[in-house]
C-alpha cells in the first residue's frame, strides 16, 4: 500500500480512523487532531527499548520490542475491529518506520486496508508548521476589553464569514479572567496542531476574521509565522462605550465562583496594586461584581492602548455589545478600508484609533 503524504493522509476519510501507535505520553503531548490512540508500546516499554538501543545495540533493542509485541498481538487486532469496524485504517508511529511497518503487518494479516502516513508524525509536525506559517489573507478584529470581539467572530460565522477562533482553539480568551469556566489548555503541540487543522479547512481565497490577540493567549503562544501576519493585516477596532463593556463583562463573571474571581484578581495585583486589589476584591466580597469590573478595566483599558501604538487601524464606533448589529458594523467597514497611508491611531485620543 502506498505511503500518503499528510495532505492526503488527512484528507482520505474515508480510508478509516487515524490511529496513532505511538505510546501514551507521546500521544497526550500532541497528536493528529481526532486520532485514536493504539499504542504498540507503553511508556516504560517504550524507555526501555531506548535505553537498550543506546546503551547496548540496536539488535537487542529490536528483539526486547518484540518481546513487547508479541503477547499484544491479538488484542490490538480486537481492539482495531471496535476502533474501525469498517476494515480500512489510516496509520503512524514517529518517523514511519518500525513501530507502524509492525502494526501494518498484524492488522493486514488480520484483514485490515492499512494506509500508512509517509514519514510519520515527525513530518505531520512539519506540515503543520508549514500550514500555520502560510500567508493568507485576514482581517484582525480589535475593540478594548469587554467590547464582545469574540461573539462578533461567531456572528460572522453564522453569516457565512471564515473565521478562525483562536481563544476558541486555546480554551482561553487571554486575560487573567479568561480561563474561567474553560476546558484545560491544550499543550502547545496539541495547539498547533488544532490551529493547522483550522486553518487547513478555511476556503482559499476569502479574507479570515480573526480576533486581535497578544503573543501568549493563557499559556499558549500564538506562532510566530502567524502573529507577524495578525501584526500586518488590516485591524479594525470595534469602539464599544465603556458602560456598555462593564455590563458585559459584570453579566460574564458574575456567572462564576467568588474565588475564581479573586483568583483572577490576585494574578493582577503587581498591575493594579495594593489599594485597587484591595478594593477589587472587597467588590466580589459584596458581590458588587460592576465594580470589580470598573476597578480592573482601568488596566486592561490602558494595556490595550498601549498595545495599538504604531498600528494603523480603522474604527467602528458601535452602540453596545449585541454581536449580530457590531457584525454587520465590522462588515460595512471591511469594505470601505483605507490603504494604510489613509490611517493612523492616536492613543491619547479618547476616541482610539482615527482616520488621518
């Protein structure tokens, strides 16, 4: 059966399930996005068959793997059976080489179409960076803290716009609040391998919405090839009234647990200092979150300022915070952007950034 490159390898669906048979930890540190884990060794197996390879020879190396393999044999053709009732699979190990040339054996023998990934996960790995690093044609969403950015991005979804989510893919939306009530971050690996899987399935040709992001969303880091991108593409920022922004964000944390909130607010307290943390978290005390909110806004307010300076942008002065209405506004705008000689941002003015 011939190798397929990961372009193929990704697109064949209906070749089966991905399964990975690499082991355990490899696999939770990053694997193709919705591959089925079938691990030909576990992880000590794994670090004793290394060890033996560099400290002894490669021989013995290859007969304690087999040592390994050889009780698995049935079970991972049973296994297979439940994973791919179909009898067609696509496969990889790290490099393409023994781990999935063995798994292709038994499970060819055990009646199974095998489509193998050329050059295993290592090359995936540089597909994917490749694929996040690719030039593509976007448009940067901006608007201060609380302004709903990231329910305009779905708002465009809904109407037909691409848009790639990346607080979305990172389970954060990037402040010291922006893990409340999120799933896990994924690892870095896991993310750039979500992100690559995103931006593969963007039609060609359309601009890309994307929210405006710092370099880190949480802990994760947006790639660098990407980041220059979001720096060079047109920004519009969306200029939502700070009362507007408050409420939205009031209704948004006070969703959540007192503690998570003076958690959020602890992370902050070499930013804000010792009087307005103080203050911030008697609010949650009281259970004055539009308080909480007025008291750290001020930073974000001032970092994100701070954030736009030497970046050309465009303004969509907006009402509030309804996603659907600030959609069609960020639209209607996109369409009339100024060549970027026709724009500039003052930060000191109140109103952000304006048209020369």
């Amino acid at each position: 059966m011939p190798r397929l490159a990961p372009p193929d390898f990704l697109a064949t669906a209906d070749y089966g399930p991905i399964l990975d048979v690499r082991a355990p930890a490899e696999y939770a540190q990053g694997h193709v996005p919705g591959a089925l884990s079938l691990p030909l060794f576990s992880d000590e197996e794994r670090a004793r068959i290394g060890t033996t390879y560099k400290q002894i020879n490669p021989e013995k190396a290859v007969l304690l793997g087999l040592d390994f393999f050889g009780p698995k044999l049935r079970g991972m053709v049973e296994r297979t059976q439940k994973l791919a009732p179909g009898r067609r699979v696509r496969l990889h190990c790290w490099r393409g080489g023994m781990r999935s040339g063995a798994v292709q054996w038994l499970l060819e023998l055990g009646g199974f179409e095998v489509h193998l990934l050329d050059k295993g996960y290592k090359d995936y790995r540089r597909w994917v960076l490749e694929e996040i690093a690719r030039p593509r044609p976007l448009r940067v969403l901006g608007g201060a803290t609380g302004s709903g950015k990231t329910t305009v991005l779905h708002a465009l979804a809904a109407v037909g716009r691409p848009v790639l989510d990346l607080e979305g893919l990172a389970h954060h939306q990037g402040s010291s609040f922006g893990g409340l009530g999120q799933l896990p971050q994924p690892t870095q690996e896991q993310f750039e391998n979500n992100l690559a899987a995103a931006l593969a399935a963007l039609p060609p040709g359309q601009p890309v919405w994307v929210e405006d992001e710092s370099r880190t969303i949480g802990r994760l880091a947006v790639p660098g090839g990407l980041f220059e991108q979001l720096r060079a593409a047109p920004l519009l920022v969306l200029e939502v009234p700070r009362e507007a922004r408050v409420q939205y964000l009031a209704a948004d944390y006070g969703r959540h647990d007192a503690g998570e909130l003076a958690a959020a607010v602890l992370r902050l307290r070499k930013r804000l200092g010792g009087l307005v943390t103080k203050e911030a978290l008697a609010a949650i005390a009281e259970d004055d979150t539009p308080r909480m909110v007025e008291l750290v806004l001020a930073y974000y307010d001032k970092t994100y300022l701070h954030g736009l300076e030497g970046r050309p942008a465009t303004r969509v002065p907006a009402l509030g915070t309804e996603a659907a209405a600030n959609a069609a506004l960020v639209l209607a705008a996109a369409d009339h952007l100024p060549t970027p000689d026709q724009i500039s941002y003052d930060p000191q003015a109140a109103g952000g950034p304006a048209h020369q």
